[in-house]
C-alpha cells in the first residue's frame, strides 16, 4: 500500500501500527490534521444528555460506522490514511481502531479508586485490595507519586480465606485500629430472573453481600478499638426501584440496606456508625458493562433522559459523599442509606 506521501507499507503489521497510532492521535488530539469546516453541522446548544451520550463507550459497529460516515474523496490525514485505508483494512486493524476509541472515551477516574483518591487527599491513610497484581501497583505508585498514603493488597473477595488475610494485614498496618471501612466491592449479570444460573446467583450474592458482611465481622474489633469507627457500604439505586434485568443485583443492594440498618443500631454502642450510599447511573466500568446488552443500553439511556439532573453521575459526586459521611460534620447520621442519583428515585421514572 502506497500513502499519499509516497511511503509504503509493505505487510499487515505496519498496517496495523500505522494505522492504529494515527486513529489513536487523532481521537486523542495528538495530531495536526486539518479539516474542512464543520461549524455549521455542529448545534452550539448541546444539553447535558447529548453530551453524556457521546462521551458513552462505543460498540464495534458504532466505530466502523464512524469510520464509514468519513467522505469518500477526503483528503488523507498527515500520515496518508483516508476512508478507503480503514475500510480495507478494516479485518486487520478493527480491535486496536475499536480500543483506541474506547481509551478515549474510557479517559475518567474509575469509582473504585476515585474513593480511595477522596479519602487520601483528605489525609486519611488507605489501604485497598485488588484481584490484579499489576493493576494495583500501577496505581498505587501514582498515588505515592502525588504524596498520597496508599498500600494495597492483591485479595479476590469472593474467597474467605482471602478476606481474612486481608484484614489481618489491615489489623498489622493500623496497629489494630480502623477508622473507616468501604465495601466497594461489585458485579452484576445482566439477565431475565428465569435465566439466572445457580453460579450466577453465587458469584453475585458472595461479592456484592457476602464479602461485605464477612469484612464488617472482621474489622468490627478494629473499628471499635479506633472509638470512632466508620462502615460505609456502595448500595444502588436498583434497592429501591426496578430496573429490568438487575433482579438478582438490586436483592443483593436490598440485603446491603437492610444490613446497614441492622447493624447501625447493634454497633452504635460500640462508637461506630454504619450508612450505605446508594449511587445512581455513574459513568462507571460495571454500567459499561450492561450496556454491552444493547437492549440494556436503550433502557438505560431512556431512563437516563428523564432525571431531573439528566445526566450519569461521576465517580467523584460519589466519592466526595463517602468522605462526608465519615467527617465528624456526620457524627449524628447513622443507618441511613443516602441516594446520590440526580433525582432518579424521586421521580418514578
């Protein structure tokens, strides 16, 4: 293949690499590519929904499509790549043109650490906990790397024995003090309740319940020792209301409600407060993940234009809520599940 600058590209790997590098510099403003202009296609009033839906992960079809809507007889960008490029090529180099999208569109904090970033930018010293090794010491080297007291531990929590390992560790690194316990962890499957499976409704139940609870009777000690202990549990907005194909994720939010009342009234003699957040629709890689079902996609979409703040929520509107509820300001809010939703669960859309 001969590009316009007179290069060539002999195989299918420098194909894919050239190819790929400038559709990923071009998503992500890394190029100089002058175009035609567009002003007049574009409205100028964009609400925040719109905006919402194209900042959404896109499917494969939706980034050829994307591809296929450049003109025919365009002009080829700097580095020679022009409609009929992608489309020939389309075979060799869709999964890397398709992840280079979704880099792109995937460019926010994700929920599980803009918790852990809140806490420690208020001073607190965090420990966390992820099931991949790599993943956790990426992260947590550029926490350290802004100053911020992260240590971490690879655990999956749908093991017991690796729960108590976990806060064993805690218990030696807080010398057997806790001031703030988060149970974030979360799954969920996407189906009709006559099609969940029996390991469906375990992989579910354990982590989105079973973990929690079992981490609560754990650091239930610690967190008294600290006099002034904190469990904060990441509910949903599915405990309240029905949301199509979440039977068996919205009855595990249910039993997490229930638990946080429970158990803020069994523990307050013991100085220690107990709330759940319940978190609408936040821009997060667990909604990604229904919306793979586009039949989910459309629900979620529909519902999501007729909130009163129409729009998903961020990952820090959550995580700025967790840290409030563990501020001596909450000192006197215990056994409350506390909706951060735009509005959804007031509206009975």
């Amino acid at each position: 293949m001969v590009l316009s600058d007179g290069r060539v590209l002999e195989n299918a790997k420098a194909i894919h690499q050239g190819a790929t590098k400038y559709f990923h510099d071009f998503l992500t403003g890394g190029t100089g590519v002058e175009t035609a202009d567009l002003s007049s296609l574009i409205n100028p009033t964009i609400s925040e929904v719109d905006n919402e839906m194209l900042c959404m992960v896109p499917f494969e079809e939706e980034v050829k499509d994307a591809i296929s809507s450049i003109p025919k007889h365009s002009s080829p960008g700097p580095d020679g790549f022009g409609l009929a490029f992608y489309i020939e090529c389309w075979d060799i180099i869709k999964q890397d043109v398709i992840d280079a999208a979704r880099d792109f569109f995937n460019g926010v904090p994700l929920p599980r650490y803009a918790i852990v970033e809140e806490l420690a930018g208020f001073g607190a010293i965090v420990h966390t906990c992820s099931r991949n090794q790599t993943e956790l010491n990426d992260r947590i080297q550029e926490w350290q790397s802004k100053g911020l007291e992260v240590s971490g531990s690879v655990c999956d929590l749908k093991i017991r024995a690796q729960r108590d390992k976990l806060m064993e560790t805690v218990s030696s690194l807080f010398h057997g003090k806790l001031n703030i316990l988060v149970n974030n962890a979360g799954i969920a499957v996407s189906k009709e309740a006559t099609e969940v499976t029996a390991e469906d409704f375990s992989d579910v139940m354990c982590t989105n319940f079973e973990s929690g609870y079992h981490l609560c009777q754990l650091g239930h000690p610690l967190l008294k020792a600290s006099g002034n202990g904190n469990i904060v549990f990441i509910s949903s907005v599915a405990s309240f209301v029905a949301i199509p194909h979440c039977s068996l994720y919205a009855s595990t939010k249910g039993a997490m409600n229930q638990l946080t009342k429970n158990l803020a009234c069994e523990w307050a003699k013991d100085n220690i407060r107990v709330n759940s957040i319940a978190p609408g629709f936040i821009r997060t890689p667990l909604i990604d993940a229904v919306e793979e079902n586009p039949e989910a996609k459309k629900v979620l979409s529909h519902l999501i234009s007729r909130f009163p703040i129409p729009r998903a929520g961020k990952p820090e509107e959550v995580s700025s809520v967790v840290a409030f509820i563990c501020f001596p300001a909450a000192s006197y809010i215990t056994g409350q599940v506390l909706c951060v939703d735009g509005g959804y669960t007031v509206t009975g859309v």
